[in-house]
C-alpha cells in the first residue's frame, strides 16, 4: 500500500477535502456538472471550522480518507466542568484504498481525541451498510437520544 498516516487537516487541505467530497459523491449518486462546488464547499468549510476538527488519511503523499467531528459544547452549569460532545461526520476512504485499515484508523483517532478532551459521547448517523464497522469500532444504538426526522425541507428562510 505504501507509506500511510492519519493527520489533522490544515487550511491548505482544502482542495483535498473538497475533491475527496466531489469523489464521494460521484460513486454514490453518479458525475455532476457543479463548477460552483469548490466554491460553496470552501465557504462551508470555513464557516464550520472554528468547531470542526478533520483528520485526513495519507498514502504515499496523497490524501485518500477523511473524517471529521463536529464538537458541541454544553450549556455551563453552576459548579460543573464544562462538558461536550461531539458528531462523527464525513467518514470516507477513496474506494481504491479501503480494506487496508485507513478508516478504522481515522476513527481510532478521532475517538482517541474525544477521549482525551473528555467528551460525553459520540454520535454519527451511519448508512446501513456502514453500521457493521461503526460496531466494529465499539458503536451501538442511541438510547439515550431523541430524534425527530422532519420532512424535505423547503427553501430556506431569511436568515438562515
């Protein structure tokens, strides 16, 4: 496979991440004509990432994989730590270099950070097949937690 590494992505990361986003997109729902992609994706990315941390998976020099998480700090409380949880999101490896460990990696890591930074939990919204691997990665159902799945939303409202 060569040389791999998992590392946290920089601002000049970028252009990677957005290709790695464009790629997922084409194997799952086909080609798409979008020169605007790049654009809206670097807007997006730079809105997000005062509360975002991605880690990138490297072989060889080039990036292959991506996961991020979303961190959400909780509301302070009189005489209570703060607290914080934080959304496994975007978790991809380019289709030529899965089976060899990268996504599992990328998600060791980001699980060793939220350990380290003591987080509460970690939560993802898995596609069924990915599920048997988030389990793999000790991931079990959500009791704990409430969803309300709300329906195609409509144009957004001013503001938003």
């Amino acid at each position: 496979m060569g040389h791999s590494s998992i590392r946290r992505a920089h601002e000049a990361d970028l252009p990677a991440i957005a290709r790695l986003r464009r790629e997922w997109t084409e194997e799952e729902r086909g080609g798409r004509d979008d020169p605007e992609f790049e654009q809206r994706f670097a807007t997006w990315y730079a809105s997000e990432s005062s509360r975002r941390i991605t880690w990138l998976a490297e072989v060889d020099g080039r990036v292959v994989g991506m996961v991020n998480l979303a961190v959400f700090d909780r509301m302070p409380r009189p005489g209570c730590a703060p607290g914080r949880w934080g959304y496994l999101g975007n978790a991809f490896v380019l289709r030529a270099y899965r089976n060899r460990g990268l996504g599992r990696r990328l998600v060791a890591t980001l699980l060793d950070h939220a350990s380290r930074n003591r987080f509460a939990r970690v939560v993802l919204s898995p596609t069924e097949k990915s599920v048997p691997f988030y389990e793999r990665a000790g991931f079990g159902p959500a009791d704990m937690l409430m969803v309300k799945v709300l329906d195609e939303p409509g144009p957004p409202e001013s503001g938003w």
